[in-house]
C-alpha cells in the first residue's frame, strides 16, 4: 500500500544553503591564509607609531619630573630657618628677637642655602627671596652665569611686585606651588643677552606668627637646558617642537623663529600644523599619521598646575614614516584587492542563491496571489527543493479551503442581508395597516368608546409609529454601506455642510459648532462620514438642556501612519456610567425621557461606520456637563472588490 505522503525528489533547502556556504568559507579561508604574511608590514608599522608614542610619553615624564623637582626645592626652601628668621628681624629692628640672630646673618645663612642649590642643581639659574614691601624689593638673591658657571650675588637688589611670579604666586592654594610660563629672563625690565629662557616656580611667604603675607621663594630654572636634555637619544628621524599654551614655539629646528612672541611677532604650530588645534582648544593628546607628508605626529599637552588652569605647555614630536608608510599601503591595497574580490565573489554566490531560493515562491504567489479570480484547485508543482514543493501543496490547501469558506461566507452574507430586507420591509405593511386601522377606530364619529378604549387605541397608535421608525431604522441600518466607495474626503469641508444642514436648529438654540484645528483630508467612504459626524453633532445638540446654549468641538489628532483620532466634545446632559458602552448597540438609548426623541439607532450607524473603516468608537468621558465621544478612523488604501 502507497503512503499519500507527497514524494520529494528535490534536494532539502539546507543542503542548498550549506553547499555555497560552505563553498563561500572556503575561499575566504583561503584568502585569508594567502594574505596573512603581509600582515607583518602592517605590525611593523603600528609598531613605528607606538615607539614614537613612548618617544613622546618619555620625553613628557622627564618634564614633569624636572616640574615636580623644582616645586619640592621651592617648598623646601619655604621652610628653611632663615625664611623665618629673617622675617622677626626685620620686624625687630632688624635683630631676630629670637636667637639675636642679625638681619644681615640670616640673609647670609639664607644665600649659603641658595649657593648650595645652584652648585647642586646646574638646571637652576637663579634663586630669590622676593618682600611684598618696597614695591616688591628683593630680600636675598643669587645668581648662575651660564656662560662662565659662576655663582654670585649681585650688587643692586630689584622690585619685582608687578611681575606675574609673584602676584601668581598668592592665587589659589597658599600651598601650591606658582609655575610661570616660558620666556626670556628679563633684568631691570629688558630681556636679558644673551636670551635666556627660564621657567619659575614661586611660592608664598607667610609670618607664622600673624599669618599675614610677606614674600614669595622664587627658583628660576633655565628652560634650555631642559629641552637640551630631551633630544640626547633621538634618532636623526625625529624632530621636536615644544610650544606654549597658544602654540608659540618654543623649541623648533633650526630656521623656526623662537620666542617670536616677546618680540612682538608671530611664530606659531598652528600655522604650519592647523590639525593640532585640538591639542590647545580641550588640551587632548594628539595622534596622527599624515599620509600626504608621511609623517608621524604625537603630542602631548603638559598642564603647569591649578594656578595656572589656561596655561602651560605642548610637546609635539613627529617622524618622517614615508618610506615605512609606502609599503603599508602597498599591502593594504593588496588586502583591499583582495577583499573586494571575495566581497564580489560573495554577492554573486547570495543573488544567485537568492533567485534560486525565490523561483518557486514566485511561481506559487503568480499562481495563488496574483490571478484575479481563485482558479479550480490544481496547485502547481514547484522545483528545485522540497521545502517549496510542501508549501505548494500547503498553499493549495489553504486557498482551497479559503475559497470554499468565503463562498459560504458570501452566501450567508447575502441571506442575512436579504432577511434584513425582506423582514424591515416586509414588517411595514402590516404595521402601516395596524397604524391606519387604529386611526379609523378613532376618527369615526359612529363609534362611541369608552375613555379606557380611547386610551387603547392612542397608545397602538404611538405604538405603530414607534415601531415603524425602529423597522425604517433596521432598514437604514442593513443598507449602510451596501453601496460604499471610497473616495478622497477634505473633513473640513464635510463638517462646513453639516454646519449649513443644521443651520435652522443652531439658530434655534444659538448653538455653535467649533473646529478645533485643521481637519485633515483623507480617503474614505464619503457618504458614510458625512454621515457619522452628522449624527454625532446633531446629538451633541440635541441632548443639551434648555437652559444652556449647545457648543460643539471638533479634535483631530494623527495617531498612525493613516490613522487618525476624532473627538466631539459637547456641553449636554452627560451620559450614565453604566450606559456608555451600550449606547453604540442598535436600538439602545441612555436616555427614555421622552423630551429627547429618536430611536436608538443613530449612535448604532456610527459605530458601524468606524468598524468599516477599521476604527472603533467608544465615551472618552462624560458628566452633567458635557460628554467627549471619541473614534478612529484608518483611511481605505482601495476600494474594496
């Protein structure tokens, strides 16, 4: 006995995946393996810019440490005795109340103090014990002769308050240490020859008895030896500038102006290196490779302290890395090359894959999807894999029985729509007979009945008329949307003919009708809207009290991307709590007073009309003052077939 299992002689949809795949890996691999040598070029490069970047992290540790150096000399120099010392005998008439240490031998205990730095320390220039009176007359000083090496004590003794080292000195913390920026020494007030670049640390004196300021320690360091120092090891490939906090050079090569800035001009890296900018703007480190020069750049800022926040100074090396360069980008065009290749190889295999993977589906969609009528089942016979094969015959048994189901779908639609029909129009003869015949009864002058008959028939009277307007309701209410199109629909102009329609009864009661904002234009089914919104103002009108005068507004707000919200807002009689979900049922009214007249169905048609186009409708809220109904509506991408 044959099994009615369906035979595949396809192959199974992973094995025309893993194949290519597989295939596709295999080159790559092999790729890989082929180019993986010329990654050692590419190593050796880094490997270039990582030495140049140690280059510049030493050369960096090595000026903060000669920075570091020189603020613990100051801050040891604070504490020497003679600081003190010479501090009481100046406010003793010039003996140190003390010891009976004199003016005079305490200054000289203090210059032995700095002769002793200066021998031990080459770097140092010049040593100061700096007073804020005598508009900042030096107390004690000795001086280095760079060119000769000699240590001294010069005759005539200068002021100083107006200098940035000393007023620098007192901002911020008593205990930091005040570190100026680069420039030439200046004596008297001239920039002293031959040019001599020193960088100072200073730091504030204080009388420990009264706490109260009297000098500054000042060390000039000469700046040139430090940077003399740093280029000791260098390679002849290396070159190094040192900049201030504005770029200005500091140290260049030969044929850079220097210290361009005390002369009032401008030599600045800036204008030879624009891409460092960022070196000075957020004080970041730097790290460049310049293809077009090929050079190597790595910079450093170097901060001078909390005293000086906007100051300091820039180390800036580069390395001419062209020839290295050159071949790095030989391989890497290679490696490009490379894979671009595997890159193409890779998109051709996937297309091809793709168009063979989508054949079938596109057979089956042509057949299933695109046929303006379903044909008879027959499904047709998709290739290439079993996977499509079984969706084929899958699909043909949904759209089968699809097909079957909308068929009775349709019958049984056409049958309630008929009964519908037949029983509103049907049930109004009869009715109208009953209505005609009640008013025969009571119309003629031969009959004589009693008062309880009269009632009778007056109640059968209003009892016919109310039950013609429910049957004349369900009719409305199984028509609607029977002949529905959809068309483009500008809402404002919808509601400016409800506006005329309504025009007797808002002058009636002096109602008014506000739209809110712009009322959008969408597709939809025009006579069906028109429709809702009618029934929905002319009942915000009608269930005001009498007492207030009816205000109608209208809210539109995009909720979709063609989906949008509705609200009428009114000022009527509210509607129960436990009404709201059941006024949108046909036939139901929350309220009976029979002040307010209708038949329960006008609510019913908006729902309806809402649900036709794929919204819903429900009470945003409600009281004695005012009710806000609210609805969705989604516009109709076609009419429906």
């Amino acid at each position: 006995m044959q099994s009615d299992k369906p035979q595949y002689k396809q192959p199974p949809l992973w094995a025309l995946i893993t194949i290519p795949v597989a295939l596709l890996l295999a080159i790559s691999v092999a790729a890989t393996v082929h180019f993986l040598s010329q990654t050692v070029n590419a190593e050796y490069s880094r490997a270039l810019q990582d030495s140049l970047a140690q280059r510049a992290s030493r050369d960096e540790n090595q000026l903060r440490a000669v920075l570091r150096e020189i603020q613990r000399d100051v801050e040891f120099l604070r504490n020497t005795p003679p600081i003190q010392g010479l501090i009481r005998a100046r406010k003793n008439a010039g003996i140190d109340p003390l010891d009976g240490s004199s003016y005079a031998l305490w200054a000289d205990r203090l210059s032995v103090i700095f002769r002793a730095i200066l021998i031990a320390k080459p770097e140092y220039l010049q040593m100061r014990f700096i007073g804020l009176s005598n508009n900042g007359l030096e107390l004690v000083r000795v001086d280095r002769d760079l060119s000769t090496g000699l240590i001294s004590t010069p005759g005539v003794l200068q002021e100083k308050l107006s200098r940035p080292y000393v007023t620098g000195a007192f901002r911020g913390h008593p205990d930091e240490v005040y570190l100026s920026p680069v420039d030439l020494n200046r004596e008297f007030g001239e920039i002293q020859v031959p040019y001599t670049p020193v960088i100072r640390a200073s730091l504030p004196v204080f009388d420990t008895v009264t706490q109260e300021p009297f000098g500054v320690i000042v060390i000039n360091l000469a700046a040139s030896l430090l940077f003399d120092a740093l280029v000791g090891t260098d390679s002849a490939d290396i070159t190094r500038y040192v900049t201030n906090h504005t770029g200005e050079y500091l140290v260049a090569p030969a044929g850079i102006d220097t210290f361009a800035f005390e002369f009032d001009r401008r030599s600045n890296i800036l204008d030879d290196h624009p891409h460092l900018a960022p070196l000075f703007e957020a004080q970041q480190e730097f790290h460049q490779f310049d293809e077009h020069e090929g050079l190597s750049v790595e910079a450093i800022p170097i901060s001078l302290g909390a005293k000086q926040p906007d100051a300091g100074l820039a180390l800036v090396l580069t390395r001419d890395d062209s020839q290295a360069r050159k071949l790095v980008a030989a391989i890497r065009q290679k490696t490009r090359a490379a894979i671009y290749l595997v890159l193409l190889t890779s998109v051709i295999c996937g297309y091809l894959l793709a168009v063979a993977l989508a054949m079938p589906l596109r057979k089956l969609a042509a057949y299933y999807v695109k046929q303006p009528a379903m044909p008879a089942y027959l499904p047709p016979q998709a290739t290439l894999y079993r996977e499509a094969a079984a969706l084929s015959t899958t699909l043909g048994d949904a759209f089968a029985n699809l097909t079957t189901a909308n068929s009775q779908l349709q019958a049984s639609n056409r049958e309630l729509d008929q009964f519908a029909y037949i029983a509103s129009h049907d049930l109004q003869e009869p009715v109208r007979s009953i209505k005609t015949m009640a008013g025969m009864i009571s119309q003629d002058p031969e009959n004589v009945l009693s008062k309880q008959s009269q009632r009778a028939v007056e109640y059968l009277d209003k009892s016919t008329t109310r039950m013609a307007e429910l049957i004349r309701g369900l009719l409305d209410y199984s028509r609607l949307g029977a002949q529905r199109v959809a068309d483009t629909v500008d809402l404002n102009k919808t509601l400016t003919a409800i506006r005329e329609d309504l025009r007797a009864r808002l002058e009636e009661t002096q109602g008014e009708i506000v739209i809110a904002n712009s009322l959008p234009t969408l597709k939809l089914y025009a006579l069906e809207v028109r429709l809702l919104f009618q029934n929905l103002v002319s009942n915000s009108i009608k269930f005001c009290p009498p007492e207030r005068t009816p205000r109608v507004e209208i809210r539109a707000q995009k909720t979709g991307t063609h989906e949008w919200q509705f609200c009428v807002i009114d000022n009527g009689i509210g509607i129960p709590k436990g009404q709201q979900e059941k006024i949108f049922l046909i036939f139901q009214r929350a309220n009976q007073n029979p002040q307010y007249e209708g038949t329960g169905i006008g609510l019913a048609h908006c729902r309806k009309i809402a649900e036709m186009h794929h919204g819903r409708i429900w009470v945003e809220s409600s009281n004695a003052n005012g009710t806000s109904i609210c609805l969705t509506l989604r516009e109709i991408p076609h009419d429906p077939i």
